[in-house]
C-alpha cells in the first residue's frame, strides 16, 4: 500500500525500510512535517504516517481526506498532535504504537537526573578545556531523598522501581492507581502533597485536558524548595514560563527535560548554523542547572525497532481488511 512517511529522518528510512522488507508497502519518505503546506505531497496515498510533531488537525485530515488517505498511523504512543474527532468525521482510521521499550524513556529520565543533579554535562566541558576545578560541581545523593513519579504507567513504573533501587522514598499520582507502585514501596498522594515533599518530581503522564500546565506558577510555590524537576513525557504538561521564574528565584533547583511545548519547530533538525528566535528556550539553556535534550528518550535499537515493525503490522492489517488492534481510543 502506497505510504507518505512524513518527518523522515535517516533512521526512519533505514529501519521502516527493514521492517518493510518482504512485506512490500511502498514507501514514500518525505522529510518535511506534515502541514497544511506540505499535506499535497501525500496525494495518492492510501496510508499516511507521522510523528510527534506532525501537525494532524482538521485542515489537514480533510486535504488527506480529499486526496484519497484513509489512514493515518502515528509512530509514537500519544496521539495528541491527532485531531481524532475530525478523523472519524473523515472516515480516516488512526492506529498508533501502543507498546514500545518503556525501559527506554524511564532509563533515559533516569540519566537525566543523575546528569543535571550531578553536573555531569559541565563537569564534562569543563575537562575537554583542561579545567579540573569541582567548584559549582556540588550535587546530592539520591539514597534517602524522596521522588514523586506523576503518572505510574508503564514506563513511570519502571523509573520508580530504579529510584527504589537507589533507596529513595517513593511517592506517586496517578488516577488508576496500581498494586505494583505500592509493591515497591510506594504511596499514592494527591498532585499538592506530593509536589511539597518530593525532593525530585518526574513526569510520566500523558498530555490531556486535565494534565495541560499541571506544572504551572501555582504548582512550582507549593513545590519542595529546590526541587529537581524531570519531563520525559510531553512538553505541554509544564508551563514552561512559569519553571523559568522558578528557576530564577531557587524554588525549582533544577531542571532536565527532553520535551518541550514549542518543540514543533525546533527539534529533529540541525539549527547549530542559524539564530533560534525561540526566547523561552535560549533563556532555558543558559541556566547552569538545566538540561535539554532534544526528544530523544526513545531513541534506543529495541524502542525503534519495535515502532517500526508496529507501524508495518498496523498498514498491512488495514490493507488486509482486518481488526485494527493499535486504534486510537475513542
């Protein structure tokens, strides 16, 4: 079936190629995001597939839809960049990849701790400069301190069963609690209580109504003094401004995130050569105690080539006319 991948990069190629090889989609790569500009270049093509920072809204479901698409297969878990009302309205089918190395995102949350807590990027920098000085280097150990996980899902359950293994208190939030937080010790508090006693809060929800901004300016005053911060999950769950007067002003100690909310037009590309107008993320970076990585949690062997060989099955059930298992809810 005739495939437009959108935001393909070389590793998209590479590894779609291989899952693809003796299943026989063809497949039109497209390194451009998905737009309404850009939308066109998907003429023809029964299945189109995307990224998280593809835009999928109503005006671009009804130009797919005009041209033929019928269905839309997101390579990620969340599908928030998915208007799936208005592809239902379309007749547009939305699969997704419901399962993919959670060990992944919360080892890589993990190492984004360790790194912004320990200075571990500066500490490097400084010794490529031959300055082997440990002022400003000071972290703290995380044996004893206590860790709110927001969202113990698959992968939040994972981070907190490696924080257990360093020692620490843990405590969580979630709306469907599980016996398995609890079995590793941990207890289940509202949003407020969690974030005064939590020495370290990390993000592991997804992006909805109701978690939009749970990181805001009334969050981070009832935040524990000097807190340390951690999102690996969506960039919209924290009000980015707000974190900035919180790290201005101490009450945030640090902060490590690989999202962001204005992602869109900044990550997945090489922007080392042109001038970032993106206020908010240059004031970030400049701050000693944050970290920025550019959405790469994910990006391990097995996470990308379980995405891949998902995304397959997904286009070839739909072409064979069966049940779509990876459908999007609703």
């Amino acid at each position: 079936m005739k495939t437009a991948v959108f935001s393909a990069r070389r590793y998209d190629k590479t590894m779609l190629a291989q899952a693809n090889d003796g299943v026989g989609h063809a497949l039109l790569f497209i390194e451009e995001r998905l737009t309404v500009q850009t939308a066109s270049q998907a003429a023809g093509c029964m299945a189109v597939c995307v990224f998280v920072n593809d835009t999928v809204d109503a005006a671009v479901l009804e130009i797919l839809a005009r041209q033929g698409t019928r269905l839309v297969a997101t390579r990620s878990t969340g599908y928030n960049h998915i208007d799936a009302a208005a592809a239902r309205r379309l007749g547009i089918e939305v699969v997704r990849v419901t399962d993919y190395s959670p060990n992944s995102v919360a080892e890589f949350a993990v190492g984004l701790l360790l790194a912004v807590n320990r200075k571990i990027a500066r500490a490097s920098v400084r010794t490529r400069e031959g300055n082997f000085d440990l002022d400003g280097l000071m972290g703290f150990d995380l044996h004893g301190k206590t860790v709110g996980v927001i969202g113990t899902g698959k992968i939040g359950l994972i981070f907190a069963r490696i924080m257990a293994g360093f020692g620490c208190t843990l405590v969580g939030h979630d709306l469907y609690p599980t016996q398995a937080f609890e079995a590793l010790g941990g207890r289940y508090l509202g949003v407020d209580e969690l974030l005064a006693c939590s020495d370290v809060v990390s993000l592991h929800c997804p992006l909805l109504d109701a978690t939009h901004h749970i990181v805001d300016a009334a969050a981070l005053a009832r935040v524990k003094r000097g807190c340390v911060l951690i999102n690996t999950s969506r960039g919209g769950l924290v009000d980015t401004d707000a974190v900035v007067q919180a790290l201005k002003t101490g009450q945030l100690g640090g902060l490590a995130i690989d999202v962001y909310e204005q992602e869109a037009s900044l990550f997945f590309q090489d922007l080392s050569s042109t001038i970032i107008l993106d206020d908010v993320i240059q004031r970030l970076v400049s701050f000693p105690n944050v970290i920025v990585t550019g959405h790469q949690a994910f990006f391990t062997v097995e996470a990308i080539g379980q995405i891949m060989r998902t995304t397959i099955d997904s286009i070839s059930a739909f072409e064979r006319g069966e049940a779509l298992v990876n459908r999007i809810p609703g």
